[in-house]
C-alpha cells in the first residue's frame, strides 16, 4: 500500500500548504470516469470531506461519451456519492457562438459547476489536473506564446475551483488506483496527436524525457520558482502602475520613463480585455496623431495628446431630459444637475462668472429651452467673439478629446445654441444694457469614479 500511502499524504499536504478546505466544506467533484477524477473523488472522500460528484456529458464521442456517463453512475453508487449528470449540445453551443469546441466545452462545465454550486450550497469544486497536466499547460502556453503569468502554470485556488492533485504526477495517481483495485475509463480521444497537447503529452514530453529523465521534477521546480517571481512581479507593477495611470488616463510620457515600459502598458491594459497584439500597436503608434480608437470587448481606449484615455462601452452617455424648467433644479445627466433661476437685472446685480455658469438675456432667449448632446455640425458665436464657429473645431482648439467631446451637452434657444456647457455661452444671449431679466443656469458637476477593469 506504499503508492496508496504516498499519493494520500501528498494531497494531505497540498490541501494544508494551499489551504484548500476547511473540514466543514461541501465539495462538488468533477469526475468523467478518467483516472484522475476518479483518484480524486476517492482521496477526498478518504479525508472525510463531503463529497458530491457532477458529470458532464458533452456528446462528442458518440458511444463512449455514454460508457463514460454509466461509468461514474456505477462507481459514485458504489462509493455512495450523490451524483448530478449535466448533459450538453456542445457542437450546437459552439457554432451559436463561433467559439472552437475545446472552449465550448470549458465554458458548459464551469457554467454547470457554477450553477450547482449555488442550487445545492456547495462550498468548492474540485478539478483533477495534476503535475503533468501543468507542465503541458506550460509548454503550451510557451509554444503559443505568454507573459510571465501564462508560464506559472495553473492555480491551486481559483475563485471556487481548487487542484488537490497538482503536486502528483499521472503515474502516482494510475498506481495509487492499480493498488485499491480501481478501474477508470480512457478518452480515446487522448491517443491521439491531432492537437497541440497531444502533441506535448505524446510526442515532445517522451523526447524531453530522454534527455532529461526527471524532467518532470524540473519543470514543476520551474514552476514553481515562475510563480514565487510572477508574485513579486505583481508587486512591483502595482507600484508602478500609479506613476503612469490615474483614473481613466495613462499619461504617455510618464509612462515611457518607467522601466520595461511596453510590459508595463500590457499590465495596464489587459485587465480591460486588450490582447497582446493591440498593446504591441498600441505601444507602437504611443507618439501617432491624436484621436486613434482602439476597442476591446467591453472597453475602448483613445490616444490623444500624451495620453490614453479609457471608457467602457456600456457607459452610453445620456441625456436626461429634453426641455428645461425656468426655475428648479434639474438633473440633465448621469453626472450634471442644472440649478435654474431668473432674477431682474438693477444696478447692483452681480453677473455670475465662470464657466458652470451661463447667465443670459431672459428676452432673448426662446422658449422652450432644450439640451441635448452636440451633434455634427454645430455652430455657435462663442461669447466675446464675432462670427459663427463650428464647436468642434472650438473644443479641439480648446484641446478637448474625442471621449469628451462624446459627453458634451448645450443648451439650446430655439435651433441656435445659447450655452455650451463648462465652457462658454452664445455672445447672441448675452447681458447687455438693455437686459431687464436674466435667466441663470449652474451646472453641478459628480466626481466621476474611475473604471474598474
């Protein structure tokens, strides 16, 4: 019972040193009916944990696919573990989504996992990669190409999911099992060398072996050292994250004085879903014309003028209302209130300054007046000038981005705008001294909160 004895105070002491359970957790464990799964289900159960079982039927192997599903419903009665099978079109999700089948199948099974976890209040699942499956996700990642995190291999902790077996090797587990007289079921599918893993396990692992014996030790050792360096990595990033980034901006210049500047905008960035290519052109084009867009899945990102400015794309700018009050307080958009009032205008009154604020000629303006976003084409006298002028050109004069000129609001008098908002108003509606009444409007503003990736 040596194999039996070894592989059990392995895990033991991968779950202590990583502080994967508590003793009063309920586990859900993923078993196909391969031998890690079933080695896993079997260890934990020996440890006291309470265990429950799912097993997900993709239907991608026609008979075996079903062989596999009775497999575990015989060995889960056997064991007397509760057993919940999810069975899935994975061809069909897929296509729907045009995704390959390999991430179809990662996604149904953390989605069932997920699920299960909350209907049955279950604390953890447990997966059943172990050493060898890390070193291939290794040489996988290093062959596709990585960053540093992508050469750490796999987590013990993940959010709910956790890896007791990571510290043993395939052949422990496949003794531990011929030991307590334990059959498993083989996927076919692993013989052969039509994909990339395969490839690893069959063919470049065994070639590797016979220059290097143990070089599966030497791998997890690397690993391991990897993993112990990407920490402290991440420390040093943090600290310096906040010399080149604050809010939604990236200041450029800042940014390149910094070491490894280029590694140091991927950090940035790839929390907001923007891949390593886009950085690479991002990084590349850091001193281009102003104005360029470049898009992620749920962020974009604008280069203008020495910086970088994020917004996420569910963050629709709009406005509010339509058609101002004459009096009162109203909230215009997500982060603007328009304080309104209209006061005579003697000798003695005081004219409001800044440019939260627009006080204009009550008789000149017509009414109703409305707000609105600026459109293309727009044009107004700015105050003080003589002569029309498109407002883009004036907030590009006044160095204003495309993300800001998105969010820019105007009041407007009829079809001619009286206010551009925070900046200035229409000279056509300005206090002069014929003015007997005068319409005040005080734009509030909310601090804007900075954009969590």
């Amino acid at each position: 019972m040596a194999q039996v004895n070894r592989l059990y105070a392995k895990v033991l002491a991968t779950i202590g040193e990583h502080s994967l359970f508590v003793p009063e957790d309920k586990v859900l464990v993923g078993v196909s009916g391969g031998a890690d799964s079933v080695a896993l289900l079997m260890l934990l159960q020996e440890a006291g944990l309470h265990c429950e079982a799912v097993h997900c039927n993709f239907h991608l192997r026609k008979e075996e696919s079903n062989r596999d599903e009775m497999f575990v419903r015989d060995l889960c009665r056997k064991l007397s573990v509760r057993l919940h099978v999810s069975d899935f079109d994975t061809v069909g999700y897929a296509r729907s989504r045009g995704i390959s089948i390999e991430m179809a199948a990662r996604d149904l099974r953390y989605d069932c996992f997920e699920r299960l976890l909350a209907d049955w209040r279950l604390d953890k699942v447990a997966v059943a990669h172990h050493r060898n499956d890390n070193v291939e996700t290794m040489l996988l990642n290093l062959i596709r190409g990585t960053g540093l995190k992508g050469l750490t291999g796999m987590d013990y902790v993940n959010g709910h999911v956790v890896r007791p077996l990571l510290d043993a090797s395939r052949e422990e587990v496949e003794a531990y099992l011929a030991e307590k007289g334990q059959d498993f079921v083989t996927d076919s599918t692993n013989l052969e060398t039509d994909t990339v893993r395969n490839k690893i396990r069959l063919e470049l692992l065994p070639m590797m072996q016979g220059i290097n014996p143990g070089v599966f030790d030497t791998l997890q050792d690397t690993l391991q050292h990897l993993s112990d360096a990407y920490l402290l990595y991440k420390v040093a990033v943090e600290g310096l994250k906040g010399k080149a980034m604050s809010g939604a901006r990236i200041d450029t210049d800042a940014l390149k004085k910094l070491p490894a500047p280029r590694t140091l905008l991927f950090e940035l960035l790839s929390g907001y879903g923007f891949n390593g290519a886009q950085v690479a052109e991002i990084y590349g084009r850091l001193d281009g014309e102003p104005g360029k867009i470049y898009e992620s899945s749920e962020w974009r990102l604008l280069r203008d003028r020495g910086c970088l400015w994020l917004r996420r794309k569910s963050e629709l700018y709009r406005c509010l209302c339509n058609v101002l009050p004459l009096d009162g307080f109203v909230q215009v958009a997500p982060d603007i209130d328009f304080s309104i009032s209209r006061m005579h205008c003697t000798e003695d009154f005081d004219i409001p300054r800044g440019p939260d604020t627009a006080c204009l000629d009550l008789d000149k303006l017509e009414y109703p007046l409305t707000v609105r976003l600026l459109q293309d084409g727009d044009r107004f006298v700015p105050f003080g000038m003589q002569g029309e002028k498109l407002v883009s050109d004036y907030l590009t004069d006044r160095k204003k981005n495309l993300f800001e000129k998105e969010r820019q609001l105007v009041v407007c008098s009829g079809g001619a705008i009286a206010w551009l908002v925070g900046e200035r108003p229409d000279d056509r509606f300005r206090i002069d001294g014929h003015t007997t009444r005068v319409l005040v409007i005080q734009c509030q503003r909310h601090r804007a909160g900075t954009p969590n990736p």
